[in-house]
C-alpha cells in the first residue's frame, strides 16, 4: 500500500509527496535530515489530505497529478476530502 499526501508547511505553501510509510515520512519532514528541502525548511508541516494507492507506479502518477494543480486545486480538494 502507497500513499499520495499533501502538506501544508509553516509559511502556508503546499507540498505534494508519496510514501510506502506514511507515519515515518510524516516524522521525517518534520524532525529528520532525510525530510525533503522544501519541508525542512518551512517546518513544521501538517498533513492536510491523503489518498491509498496500490502500487507504487500508481502513487508516482497521482503525485504527478495532484502537483500539476493549482493551489486553489489542491485547497478544494484539502476541503472535499475531509
């Protein structure tokens, strides 16, 4: 199981991402090195929204998706998931 997330960092910006774990990469941009750049330094990031995928080729193309996206985009879709 694969996981598409989406972020919202300290200075409000957006961030899109994809894991096998989402629980450690959550900790991992907000406490390790190995976070990504963008996150580590807009600390700390809450995630807003999460879909399930199955495979890791499917989580690639809807993280891919979901960056192509307006801001306003991701906002309503933020709001529609929940």
């Amino acid at each position: 199981m694969y996981f598409v997330y989406l972020l919202e960092c300290a200075d409000k910006s957006l961030y899109v991402g994809s894991t096998n774990d989402l629980e450690k990469r959550l900790h991992a941009h907000n406490h390790l090195k190995s976070g990504a750049h963008y996150t580590k330094i807009r600390r700390p990031v809450v995630l807003r929204y999460s879909e399930r995928v199955r495979t890791y080729a499917k989580a690639r193309k809807r993280e891919a998706e979901l960056k192509r996206l307006k801001r306003e985009e991701k906002i309503k879709l933020i709001h529609d998931g929940k």
